[in-house]
C-alpha cells in the first residue's frame, strides 16, 4: 500500500509517523516565562543537530484548545529568553516525565506539579531537572517555523554547558550502559533502552 499525505487526515497520517519513526529520544525542556516562573514540558520530535557548534533541536507543536490551536508555553518562553534547558528521561523519572505532559494552564508550575527538584544551571537562568542525570544548558540559535499559519516550530539552541551526574560515568567519561533512557512510541506506548546489542562499522 502507498499513500500520500494528501489523502488521509492530518490526525491518521500522524499516527503513522508517531508508530513508524521510533523509539525516539524525548526532550524534557525547561524554560522561565517573562515573570520568571519555571515550565517544563517532554518532546518526542527531538535531535542532535550538530556536533560542532553542539547543537540540539526539538519540535514543539501548537496546543489545542476549543478556541482553536495557540502556542505552547515552551515555545512562548524560548522565544521570549533566548534559553532552555533539555533534560534527559530515564525510566527512574519517567512518571514525572509523564504528568509533566499534560496541557496545564499557564500559571501551573510543573516542578511542583510533579514534585521534582529543581537544580540551578551554570550559564543561564532556566532551572535544570534535578532528578535526571544528564542536562544540556542551551541558547537558542533558530526557530523555524512550518505552515501558514503556523502549524509548527522547530527550535535549535546551541549547548552551552552541560551537567552529568557522577553516577552516570565511568573514567570521567558518559556511560551509557548506566542510563536506562526512555524511547517514545506510538499513542501510549513508551520503551527502554537497557537491551542493546553491538554493531561495528566495515573496515574500507
């Protein structure tokens, strides 16, 4: 069967790119509004996006509202600061992780709402997930935007600093056979990544 994305609604064809394009790694950003008060928020449509200059990227859409679809606080903060924080989800925070997913009004405090710690960052303001071990200090470099209006955004910030816990290295290096990361699936469905396996490269 093929199909383009033309023939079916916007809502099926995502679920096939949600089902299909996974495990993915997940994003959990934390940002300050204009008053200083701190967001947090999980993104599965997240990547590297460059090794040097370091950068990350990650896609939060539009929230959908009766009235309408209006723009996530995530995104509002990061445009409004310049700064974020992405923190990275390990099946030790993965609850956490998931009540901070709701669509809460804007004066929810999501660190409290799950009853996280918040631990300062080193370079800017927004405040780092305490409970997850490893945390990228970002600047924001480029928000692209999709659709007319837009229908999406795709935010790039470049690493700034970095915060590994010690638990999570060996020889002063990441481990990751110490992380047990957490992979987003389609709908409900979540994975780990404690089961992994060896591949090397040919020799040309």
């Amino acid at each position: 069967m093929d199909i383009s994305p033309s023939e079916l609604k916007q809502p099926d064809f995502y679920h096939i790119l949600i089902s299909a394009i996974a495990p993915r790694p997940i994003a959990w950003v934390s940002t300050l509004n204009k008053n200083g008060q701190p967001n947090l928020a999980p993104f599965s449509f997240f990547t590297v996006v460059s090794a040097q200059p370091p950068q990350l990227g990650f896609s939060p859409g539009p929230r959908r509202t009766p009235q309408g679809h209006v723009t996530k606080d995530t995104l509002r903060n990061v445009r409004d600061s310049g700064e974020f924080v992405v923190n990275i989800v390990t099946a030790e925070v993965a609850e956490a992780m998931n009540v901070t997913s709701g669509e809460y009004e804007h004066s929810v405090n999501e660190f409290e709402l799950a009853k996280l710690i918040q631990r300062p960052s080193q370079i800017i303001r927004p405040p780092q997930v305490a409970n997850s071990p490893v945390s990228f200090e970002c600047k924001l470099r480029q928000i692209l935007d999709f659709g007319d209006p837009p229908t999406g955004s795709f935010v790039i910030g470049e690493i700034v600093s970095v915060h590994l816990e010690e638990r999570v290295l060996s020889e002063g290096r990441l481990d990751g056979n110490a992380l047990d990361l957490v992979g987003r699936l389609g709908g409900t469905q979540y994975s780990h990544t404690k089961v992994r396996f060896d591949m090397h490269r040919p020799k040309t």
